[in-house]
C-alpha cells in the first residue's frame, strides 16, 4: 500500500507537468484507489479560464476513466506558503466519489501539511440524494 508520504511526493513531482501558461501556478494531486492504483493529475489551463481544469478533478477523472469509482485518499501540493486547499469545484466533485471519513491531505512543497476528512473539507454537501430521484 503507497504511504500518505509517498502520495505526497508523487503529487509534488507531477506538478511539474501542470500546463499553465496564464497563472503559472503549477498543482499537483495524486489519488489513490481502494485497490492500490494511483492516479496523478495537474491543473491545465486554457486561454478560455472556466475549461481549466484542476489537479484534483483531472486525477480523479483519470482514475474514474479507467473503471474506479472508491478511494482510499487524495493529496494535493502547490508550492504555497500553507497548505494549499482544493477549489469549491474540486471539492464537490470529491464528495461525489470519496467518502464521508475519506482523508484528504492538503500540502505545500515547502513541507506543511494539514489532513482532514471529506465531511471536514466540504460539510453538508449536495449529494444524490438531494436529486429526489
């Protein structure tokens, strides 16, 4: 099983493949799947702003690609002086796939680190069920 640090360094070496041209404001994330797979993304930027997408989604949306739906953990790094936090979007799109108690690490590459859980980072989210099916 990939440790919380191993996670950590793989999202801090993958930000440096982010695409951004506009805010150069590299973002790595490294998710790690209930089976053991990692899936690494980065932020990509587009001259469009709202089609960005962020490290986090594009980690997660790999790994959905490829067939996983349940994660153990997620981390995230941006070279910021604290831990950088994931965007609203992000936030929601991980409620939707992580659970409640799932532990999400929140980093800097300058070291810091803060981990809290998913009802932690985004409390009372909209969920399926809020859709009244």
């Amino acid at each position: 099983m990939v440790t919380r640090d191993e996670l950590i360094q793989k999202a801090i070496d993958i930000r440096k493949r982010a695409y951004v041209p506009y805010s150069e404001f590299p973002v790595g994330a490294a998710v790690l799947t209930k089976s053991g797979e990692v899936y690494e993304g980065v932020n990509i930027e587009n001259a469009a702003y709202p089609t960005s997408c962020c490290a986090e989604r594009v980690a997660i949306f790999k790994a959905v690609a490829d067939g996983h739906y349940d994660f153990e953990t997620l981390a995230v790094t941006a070279d910021t002086d604290r831990p950088v936090p994931p965007c609203g979007s992000c936030r929601q799109v991980m409620s939707e796939f992580f659970d409640s108690n799932t532990v999400i690490h929140t980093t800097s590459v300058k070291g810091q680190i803060k981990s809290m859980t998913m009802e932690e980072l985004l409390p009372f989210s909209f969920t399926p069920e809020d859709l009244n099916k």
